[in-house]
C-alpha cells in the first residue's frame, strides 16, 4: 500500500489545492457545529417550555382546588 502523499508537508498542500480543500474542510466541520450548537439551544428551549407549560398547569389546578374548598356553595332561598 503506497501512501498519497510523502510527507506531511505534502498532505497539507494537497496538490497545489490545500486552501480549496482545507477551505471545504473548514466550511463542513463549520456547518456541523453550527448544526449541533442550534441543536442544543432548541433541544434546551423545548424543555424549557415544557418546564413551564407543567409549572403553570400544576398553578391552576392547585388554584381550582384552592377555590372549591374555600368558598362554599351559594345557598338557595326556597
């Protein structure tokens, strides 16, 4: 098995075409962290809300219960 290049040197140089393929390298690894980072930020946001949408159900229905145990029935003139 015969290496492409001979020496590092080499590698990096790609051929006389090291800043279009380095530059397609950067603008791949570029966009992968970008993807990943957005990701998160979403993924982070997501549960977030569902924090809240849960907080603020478990706030009604402790107010719900709250108000039929406090106040009692009208009464009714017959």
């Amino acid at each position: 098995m015969n290496p492409a290049f001979s020496s590092w040197p080499a590698f990096l140089a790609m051929g006389g075409y090291a800043f279009y393929v380095w530059l397609a390298v950067a603008a791949t690894l570029l966009s992968l962290v970008i993807l990943v980072a957005q990701t998160l930020v979403a993924h982070r946001q997501l549960l977030n809300a569902i924090r809240r949408q849960q907080a603020r159900a478990a706030r009604l229905r402790q107010g719900a219960s709250r108000l039929t145990t406090t106040i009692p029935p009208p009464e009714r003139d017959q």
